[in-house]
C-alpha cells in the first residue's frame, strides 16, 4: 500500500533521514516511534503530501484512501457533532437541511426534496448516521452532544469528533498522531477494541505503550537517520533493539579491527615497490568497504533515589458527608472517603465525572459546600495538576529551581533527573520565565520528585512526557513511600502503580480493592456478549 525507498530528508540544516526505507501492507498495523525531534511528524507529513524529501520516493497504491488524526484540530465552523463525524460534503450538508425543513414543515410532496433524498441516498446517508452515531456514542458523546455546535465545546471533544469522521469513513490507511491524548480510560479501551477488528492499515505515533502492545504488529525505530523494522509490539521492539545495539556494537568493533589492520598493512609497504599490488587492493578495498557508524547507546530510563517524605498517620485524610456543586449541578453529596497511609489509588471514569474535583477537594483547593475534609495530623500535602506552574520562581534557571528544593541533592542529580524528563544540557540554564506550558509542567514534576509531600495527588502527570520519562517517573514512584492518589489514562502507568481503584460518576464512587485489571474483569466494563465496551 505505501512504499518508501532510498529516503533523505533534512530539517533546519539537521539529516533527519538518509536512504532509508519502510513498507506498510495493506491491513498491517504498524507504530513509527523515536525521541522527540526525531522527525515523525517529518514523515507523516511528507506521505500526506504537505512536505517534500530531498531524495527518495514515496509512492501509495492509487487506489487507497488516506485519513490523518493530527494531534490537534483544526476549529470547527457551525458544523455539529454529528456533521463532523459523517464528515459531509456541502452538498450533502445542503440536502440534510433540506430534508429536515422539508420533514418539519410536513411539505415532502417537492421536487426540492425528492433530489435531496436522492443526494443522501447515494452516500449512503441512512447507513452513514447509525454508524456515526454509535461510534460518537463509544467514545464519551451524549446523544443530546449530537447536534450541538462542535464549536461550542473543549478542544479535547472536538477531536474525538474528528476521529470519529475517520472511523465513520473507514481510510484504507488511517495515521494517528496520538490518538489516545484527549481519551478518558472507558473512550480508550473502546477505541483499542474498535481499531482491532479496524480493515484498514494503520500508522500511528503513540507515547501510549499499552496502546501500542495491544494493536501494532510491526515497530519502525527512527535510530541514526534510518528506518529500522522490528516484528511485533512494542515491547517486543525494547527488546530487539537492545539486541541489534549489542550486534552492532560487535559489528563496529570488528571493523574497526579490521580497517586498523589493514590500515597498518598500507602504511608499512606504501613505499615497497614490491608490495606496490598489495597496497593498492588494500587501499580498494577500504574504499569499497561499507562504514558501520558507531552505534549511539540507546537513551535508557534513568533511575535516582530522591528523599523520603516523613511517615504520616495511619488515616492521611478523610473526607465525611462531603457536599460539592459548580452552580446548579450537584458533583458529590454526602460523599464519605477515607485514604490510609501507603494506599496507591488511582481515580477511573468518564470525563467530567467529577474526578479531578475530588483530587481538588482532598488537595483543599476548592472549598467544599458542606460535611468535613480532614487531613492526619502529620499529612503534608502536594498536589499537581497540569496547569500548576504557581509554584515556580519566573527568575531561576531551571536548574536553580530543582537546586533549591532541596539541600540533599547535588548538581550531577539534579541535572540527571532534569535530562530523564526531557530537560537537555542547555535546557537547564533557560529561565523559568521563557519555558513553554509542557516545560513548565515537567519541572514542577520534578519538584515533586525530589521534595516529595507524603500525600501527593496526581492529575494526569504523564502528560508531556516521552515514554522513557514515563518509565522514569514509574520507577520513582514505585520507591515512593508516601500516599498517592492519581488521575491518568495511561493505561502502563496505571498498570504499574495502582494498588486500588475508585470509580467516580454522577457523584457515586465505587471502590475496588485491586489495580486496574482487578477494577475491569469486577465491574464488568470488558463485556463481549454485548459487543465490547460502552460509553457511560
């Protein structure tokens, strides 16, 4: 379906790609990963046609469609919902009117309307609208969503809108630029569900490793301006590429060797008429010999210990006949919560649900309408949300901000930590005042690594994070000898953390006395008998 070959491209006076090659078949579920910078979104939008390589081809089968989820949305006009998601044409936006009009003012005997339920007819509109609906419907959207002006909502349901057009329109080649971003848990697994039985192919770029493993079936690595193919997912990737780093290392030395030798053999007998042939296939065949470039170690998730919180009390808060509303509607009533030291739970359900308030209610962020909010008489609390850069001083470096958290750590750390959360060796000497929002974000997660409170609340803290800063953040946590509650759709990260789950909607929370498999096979959410998963 698309054939790559011989591709070199550059970028602001840097090789992003030099000759390589990559092949997607038809139906093949392929993830394009590598660090940031690497030119993923390079290549995406040379086989959209909106970038050029310098050298090479990109050649697609002339009778396949593409689709393209970018990371953001374009802003809508005064499409609804449900226009996006049919993904209509004018003309067929013109004939939906019609017939409407027609159909409210009981006059369908027109030739007006005649041709317009001819126009709908022939794109399939009846088929069109149930389909549309019941993907709209699994990933989060209300009926009453249906026709609200798309415009009117957060950027986050506008491009669950557009992924639902693709999916209504079923590419042949669907690429995905992290398509998990703006997805609540229940959107996600319904959209991992969806993709598996999807008939297309599809590329995506994810920082979601979960998502991939479940559905990508090949793995091509961004690594030394070349394209490398891994079989399987990307767990297999990690360790096929630890493989070939060790292959190549092995490769490089023993050519090395060899070019050393012979090498040795050109200078010794250059000036001996005798040896004159010799020399000179020597030298050829130096010239002929294909370089093996030194191979760059793979960046590896960086592991530090950062210094312990003190103990808490056995109750670290509790929350008793909590009342909680925003205007006329009612988020909690009479919500009753304990969390007791060392618990590591994490907050699951639909968007809007109440979650992140629940995390602001027990951070003291927001004051609540009745009942009592009781922290231990020891707990010290520390919230982040990804808006939260209040606590970061405009005038220090990055550098000075980590430094003064705490008087244990020692430069080499702090600059360690700093690189492990996509922090680079001159990142480190910029101002706070001139970091961007996901720069900001990251630092003030770092804040929290290395003076850490013994009750800390986590909004969503994988958010502007690569999947190697992710592991790192993993890593810290799992050390962590304080209490955490958390917010993530990340499903590795919840994997790898949780120990308990609170469901949270419509004000109800229901608990769960395990992780995050233990919370799906007790609440029934995988359920096959009914076709897969539903949007609450």
């Amino acid at each position: 379906m698309l054939t790559i070959k011989n591709l070199t491209k550059s970028h602001a006076g840097r090789t992003l790609f030099r000759e390589t090659e990559m092949t997607i078949n038809w139906g093949e579920r392929v993830a394009l990963v590598g660090p940031n910078g690497a030119g993923k979104s390079t290549l995406f939008r040379m086989i959209l046609g909106e970038d050029t390589p310098d050298e090479g081809s990109i050649s697609m089968d002339e009778y396949a469609i593409v689709g393209y989820l970018p990371q953001e949305a374009s802003e809508p006009k005064d499409e609804t919902v449900l226009e996006i998601a049919l993904g209509i044409t004018p003309e067929m936006e013109q004939a939906i009117h019609t017939i409407r009009t027609a159909e409210n003012a009981n006059k369908t005997d027109t030739p007006e309307y005649a041709e317009a339920i001819d126009t709908f007819n022939a794109a399939n509109g009846y088929q069109l609208e149930p389909k549309a609906k019941k993907i709209l419907k699994g990933l989060a959207f209300r009926e009453s969503d249906f026709h609200r002006p798309a415009r009117e909502m957060s950027g986050g349901w506008i491009m669950r809108a557009y992924l639902a057009k693709l999916l209504v329109l079923e590419p042949d080649l669907l690429m995905l630029d992290e398509p998990t971003n703006h997805l609540d848990l229940l959107s996600l697994l319904w959209l991992q569900r969806y993709l598996k039985n999807y008939p297309g192919a599809i590329l995506m770029i994810s920082h979601d490793r979960d998502f991939m493993d479940e559905l990508v079936e090949s793995v091509y690595d961004i690594d030394n301006e070349e394209l490398v193919e891994y079989r399987g997912n990307y767990s297999d990737f990690l360790q096929q590429k630890d493989v070939r780093f060790e292959q190549l290392q092995a490769a490089y030395r023993n050519q090395q060797k060899e070019i050393a030798h012979i090498q040795e053999f050109i200078d010794r007998f250059r000036s001996i008429n005798s040896k004159a042939g010799q020399v000179q296939s020597r030298i050829k065949q130096l010239e002929k010999m294909k370089i093996i470039q030194k191979p760059v170690a793979c960046r590896k998730v960086f592991k530090f210990n950062f210094p312990q919180p003190p103990r808490s009390t056995q109750k670290v808060i509790e929350l008793e006949k909590v009342c909680q509303s925003y205007g006329d509607r009612r988020v909690y009533e009479n919500l009753d919560l304990l969390v007791e030291r060392g618990e590591r739970t994490v907050l699951v359900g639909p968007n809007g649900a109440g979650k992140s308030t629940l995390l602001k209610i027990l951070a003291g962020i927001i004051p609540i309408d009745s009942g009592q909010r009781t922290p231990g008489t020891t707990t010290r609390i520390g919230y982040f949300s990804q808006a939260r850069t209040e606590n970061l001083n405009p005038e220090n470096t990055v550098l000075e901000e980590i430094m003064k958290c705490s008087a244990e750590i020692r430069e080499e750390e702090a600059r360690s930590i700093l690189g492990s959360f996509l922090f680079r060796r001159l990142d480190v000497e910029k101002r706070v005042s001139v970091l961007s929002g996901g720069e900001k974000s990251r630092l003030s997660l770092v804040k929290f690594l290395v003076d850490p409170p013994n009750l800390l609340l986590m909004d969503e803290p994988t958010t502007h994070l690569d999947l190697l800063s992710v592991e790192a953040l993993v890593q810290a946590l799992k050390h962590y000898e304080g209490t955490l509650v958390f917010i993530s759709h990340d499903v590795h990260f919840i994997r790898s953390l949780a120990q308990k789950t609170l469901h949270v909607n419509r004000g109800t929370i229901t608990a769960y006395a395990g992780g995050y498999d233990y919370y799906l096979e007790k609440s029934g959410i995988l359920d096959d008998e009914k076709g897969g998963i539903t949007a609450e």
